[in-house]
C-alpha cells in the first residue's frame, strides 16, 4: 500500500487525531440530470463518456480512500503512519535515517517529524543517532511497531482478497493497466496535449464553433 499513490502520503494537519478523523466530502455518482441533458446538448459523446468515467473513477476513489483510512484505524492508527511503519519493517531491522524516510514518502521533514514523534509516544519506534553522523537520526521498529505492521498485513490481506473478489487476475492485470494510462492521461499540462507518439502540441489553435460540439443525433 505505499504509493508508486500514491498513493499519496498527505499532510497531517494540527494533530495526528485530525488525520485519524479526516472524513473527505462526498462525492455525486454523476451530475445531476439536468446537466446531463444540457451537456449532451453540446460536447460530442466521447467527451460525455469521458466525463461520466471522471465522476465514476473519484466516487472510487473516495470510497476506496475512506476504506483504507478506516482499515487503518484499528491498527496503525492512519495510512500515513502505516506508510512510515512498513518502511522500517522492510528494513528488517536496519536503522533507517529520517532523512531516507523523508525522501521515499515525498512529503516535508515537517510532516514526516511530526509523524515520527507520534510513532515514538506510542512506542511503535525508537530513533537513535548515528554513530559516524550526530546529525542524522536512525529509525528502528520496536517490538510492539512489528506486532502492528504484522497484524495490519494479515487483517489488510483478506480485506483486499475480499473487495477484489468480483476481478480475476487477468482483469486486476487490465484495470492497473488502464488506470495507470488514466493517469498518464491527467499529467498532460493544461496548456499542451500529447500524441500517441508521446510528444505534444501547445494548445494555441482556435477554439472551434460550438456547433462543432454538438452530439450526433
């Protein structure tokens, strides 16, 4: 579940309840009706597909947000603390600096400190400093942070087994594919498009009639 996401490690907020309370807005399936009807009016039907797939892919993606977060709860108490225990665990023991943590997540030496001091109130971790650096601090999991990261696996297994039941491995293979093009698809610049041969075009033509847009009947 560490992000390729992100994932996605988010910052904390104030305290680490906010982050363990942290509810997003819910999301409409679709727009409304009216809507609809007013936008197949006047962009093609391509456009309308696509904007139908946008609301269905972030209702997804919020619920699948939510799901995590609340998975989270019972054990490593949020999905950003989960991220920093199982990059000490795949560590299997070795200390790891603050700074490499820093670095893997992508997010500010604020945000992962703050994180970090919690871990260790809780006794999920210790930090020592280095013996041939005084400046750098070396994490390490501590029985209990193991315990925690061990148990979140097993439980996160069968939860994950459970919610991509409905998909065979070729299908899970397909939709990774797909949405990893999807993603591809929205880091396009605002201001360029890009072509099936990867290079792009600035978007300085102009905008056609609106009768252009029309849906076929």
């Amino acid at each position: 579940m560490v992000r390729g996401h992100t994932d996605e490690l988010v910052a904390r907020g104030s305290t680490e309840d906010n982050m363990r309370g942290r509810t997003p807005d819910q999301l409409p399936p679709k727009p409304p009706a009216a809507v609809m009807e007013a936008l197949r009016r006047h962009i093609p039907w391509r456009e309308l597909q696509a904007l139908e797939a946008v609301f269905v892919l972030r209702t997804a993606a919020q619920q699948v947000d939510n799901a995590i977060t609340e998975w989270m709860a019972g054990t490593a108490g949020s999905p950003a603390r989960f991220q920093i225990l199982m990059l000490l665990w795949a560590a299997e023991r070795r200390g790891v600096a603050h700074k490499e943590i820093v670095t893997a997540l992508g997010v500010t030496r604020a945000t992962v400190s703050g994180l970090m001091a919690a871990l260790e109130r809780d006794g999920l971790l210790t930090s020592t400093v280095a013996s041939d650096d005084r400046r750098n601090l070396l994490a390490s999991l501590t029985r209990k942070g193991e315990t925690i990261v061990e148990k979140a696996i097993e439980t996160n297994r069968a939860r994950l087994r459970a919610a991509f039941a409905v998909l065979s491995s070729d299908e899970l293979k397909t939709l990774t594919m797909h949405l990893q093009r999807v993603r591809q698809g929205f880091s396009v610049s605002a201001d360029s498009t890009e072509r099936r041969d990867g290079s792009r075009d600035n978007k300085n033509r102009r905008v056609a009639p609106m009768k252009a847009f029309r849906s076929p009947d």
